[in-house]
C-alpha cells in the first residue's frame, strides 16, 4: 500500500464512519472500484484508532463526565447515562466476538454490500421523516440506549452503517437530529476503542510502514471535520440527502455490474 492510497483509504474512514454511508462499506468496495489490492479486515479496523482519537477529540470530555460519576455512582444523569452506555456497548461486543469470521468473509460480499448500503438507506430516510425529532440526548433512559446500543450490533455487517444505524433507532425512538447523531458518536466511542484492542495483534506488523499510520492520521483529521460538520448540518436539514446517496450509490453499483 503506497502513502497516497493510505490517506485515500484514511480520508474515506474519517468521512464515512460519522456520516450515515457506512465506513465499512466504502473501505470494502474502494479498492475494487480503484483497482488495488484489498487491504483487509485489520487495516480497516487499525483506521478505526484515527476515528477514536477523533470522537475522543470531541467528546472526551463528555465521556470522562459520564465515567468519573458513574464510578462514584453519583446518582445523577452522567452516572445513568453511563450505566446506559456500557450495557448499550455490550450486544456490539458480542456480535463482533461471535461474528468475526463472518465480518471478514461473508459479510465483505460486494453484492451483499451494494443491498444492505441501498436497503439501510431507505431504513434511515423513513426514520428521519417519521420520527417525532422532539427530544434531546439528556432525556434518553437506560431502555433507551440499550435499544440503540442493540441497533448498533447490526453495524458489523458493511453497509449497514454504525452511525446511521445508531441515528435511525434514536430518531425512532423520538429524539431529534442533533440529539440523534450525539447519542451515535458518543456510543462509538467504546465499541470502536474494542474493536481497535481485538485487532491491535493483527495490526500490529503493519505498525513499522508510514503508510499505515499516514492512513490513522487522515482518518483522524477528517473525522474531526466530519463530525462537527455533521452536527451543524443537521441542526439545519436532515437526513434524506444521505438516504438518497446511499440508495443511488447501492443501485449503480449493481447497474455497472461493479459488485
């Protein structure tokens, strides 16, 4: 892998893991549509670590809130909001611990990809039109979260999207756009922090190339921009642009014959 294909692939983690258009997805169909060399399971979770240190960027210091009351067990929001996220973090453990192989494999089909890509698409788009959009982040329950944290689970599978799958159930559930995407960046932050530990001994001989931590640096950098950029759009309009991309994007993929 050469530096510039790196910051591609880099740049195309820090865009699609915080927009609704699936990472995964775009990082299994790049080098096809680019005629490289896949870069593999592990690369694309080592991408992963740019994109924590990027929600770490914007909201470490929700999450050091969330955590410094919920160990004390304060008794307040930030503790219930913790105990939410942790046990919202579990059913994605288990599902990436149950289905690895399959997430390397099956789940990489381009077919399947260019569906679940379209079909997701059309999930969010209804969300962001029915949903009430009434509610902000705080009053999320425990229920809640977990509910969202279970939607989350599905992300496993490219094409799915962890971000717009996090923001259909939340907008489902009744809270608004902006409220929505919080709630996704901010359950991100623990599964993505897993993920990049489960991977660490597969990436770890790709460490010593600077095009490994090139790609990490990009997808940091842009995931910072992607992600206060996202909240400021939606604080404006909503999601039905990114709805349409994605079932455009599944539709032409399958039209050229490109999956």
């Amino acid at each position: 892998m050469t530096i510039g294909q790196a910051a591609v692939l880099g740049t195309i983690q820090g865009l699609a893991e915080f927009l609704p258009i699936s990472s995964s997805a775009h990082l299994a169909l790049a080098p096809k549509l680019l005629g490289w060399q896949d870069q593999g399971l592990a690369y694309d979770v080592a991408l992963h670590w740019g994109t924590l240190a990027a929600l770490v960027a914007c909201f470490g210091k929700d999450w050091w809130a969330f955590a410094r009351d919920g160990l004390r067990r304060a008794g307040n929001d930030n503790a219930r909001l913790f105990d939410a996220m942790v046990l919202a973090t579990v059913p994605g453990a288990l599902a990436g611990l149950l289905l690895a192989d399959k997430a390397e494999t099956v789940f990489r089909d381009p077919h399947r990809i260019a569906l679940t890509v379209a079909a997701f698409g059309v999930l969010l788009g209804w969300a962001d039109r029915v949903g009430r959009k009434q509610r902000p982040a705080e009053t999320a329950t425990v229920r809640e979260v977990v509910l969202i944290g279970l939607a989350q689970a599905l992300a496993l599978v490219p094409g799915v999207s962890r971000s717009g799958i996090t923001m259909t159930a939340a907008l489902l559930l009744g809270f608004d756009r902006v409220a929505a995407a919080r709630l996704a960046f901010l359950l991100a932050v623990p599964i993505t922090a897993g993920a990049g530990l489960h991977q660490l001994k597969e990436a770890l001989p790709l460490t010593g190339d600077p095009a490994f931590w090139t790609g990490i640096a990009a997808s940091a950098l842009v995931g910072v921009i992607a992600v206060k950029g996202l909240l400021r759009l939606l604080g404006e309009r909503g999601l039905m642009g990114f709805a349409v991309y994605r079932v455009l994007l599944g539709a032409l993929l399958i039209l050229l014959g490109k999956v």
